[in-house]
C-alpha cells in the first residue's frame, strides 16, 4: 500500500514538473508587408508605389549618366587626352556624390513615408486582433514585428506567419 502511493505521488509530481515545463513559442510577422498585400488597391500605396517608380527611375538614370561618362573616360583614355580624362573623372565624382546623397535621402523618405501607412489605427487594430487570433490558435505566446525588432537575429521560417496573416485578413475583407 505504502508502495502504491509513493509510486502515485512520484508519477503526479513528474507529470506536474512536465507540465510546469511549457515551452515559450515565438513567431514573427513583416507587417510593412502584410499592409502593402492586404492595401494593395488603396489609393495611398499606389501613390506609394508611384514615388517609388519614380526614385527608381531617377537612381537610373543617374546611374547612366555614370556608366557613360565611364564609357567617354575610357575613349579619353585610349586617345591619351589627359585634359579631357581628368575633367570626366571630375564629374563622375560629383555624379556619384549626388546619386549617392539622393539615394540615401529618397530611401529615408519613402521608408518614412511607408511607416505612414501602416499606423493606420483601423488597419492596426485589425491585423492585431488578427495576429491574436492566430498566435491563440498555434499556441504563440509572444509575436514579433520582423522588421521593427533589431533583436532578431535569426529565426526559423516556420515562425514567420506574415503570409497567412495575409490570406486571413484578405479572406475576411472578401478578396
């Protein structure tokens, strides 16, 4: 008798350690992607979209600019024209300078201007009542923004949730 009951406490006390031992499971989610899938068609990102062709645009053809004067600097080159080789080198210098300087200047802008869009309140409280519904689910017990979050290092893919995030919000929303 004394046996059995020992052997019962042991077995309870095991099984209470194990389910003392509950795993902390983790996931992560793009939300600056998941804003522009499920707003695709607003009128805001397609402005988005839009100011972002056009950068592109203009970095190309800055960059052209560049690629010829490189190819002219080769000519000058070849013909031996230090005069015309120096002043080429020149303003590929301050070609370069000012693709650079746009570059960075018109990335801080439109990475600004998406951070915009996706504080929208109503979208917000959607996609978390969303999140929470699928961290619920799979038994996530925390979820992390991927790009907001500098302390990821590195995570698994099989975290990242962002994609049927994406299919439920549009699912409901009727798409």
């Amino acid at each position: 008798m004394k046996k059995s009951v020992l052997m019962l406490a042991l077995a309870l006390f095991i099984g209470g350690q194990i389910a003392a031992q509950q795993l902390t499971r983790f996931a992560v989610v793009d939300l600056s992607r998941v804003y522009m899938s499920f707003f695709r068609d607003s009128r805001a990102v397609r402005e988005f979209e839009e100011q972002s062709a056009l950068v592109q645009a203009e970095l190309d053809r800055m960059t052209k600019e560049i690629q010829d004067l490189t190819s002219a600097k080769y000519t000058a080159e070849s013909q031996g024209d230090r005069t015309l080789i120096a002043r080429i080198e020149n303003e590929i210098y301050q070609k370069s300078e000012r693709l650079k300087e746009y570059y960075q200047l018109k990335t801080a802008e439109l990475e600004d201007r998406r951070n915009k869009l996706t504080q929208s309140d109503t979208f917000m409280d959607e996609v978390y009542g969303e999140i929470r519904a699928i961290a619920e689910a799979d038994g996530y017990s925390m979820v992390l923004n991927l790009k907001e979050n500098t302390g990821i290092l590195w995570y698994s893919p099989t975290v990242d949730i962002t994609e049927r995030l994406i299919r439920s919000l549009l699912s409901k929303a009727g798409r």
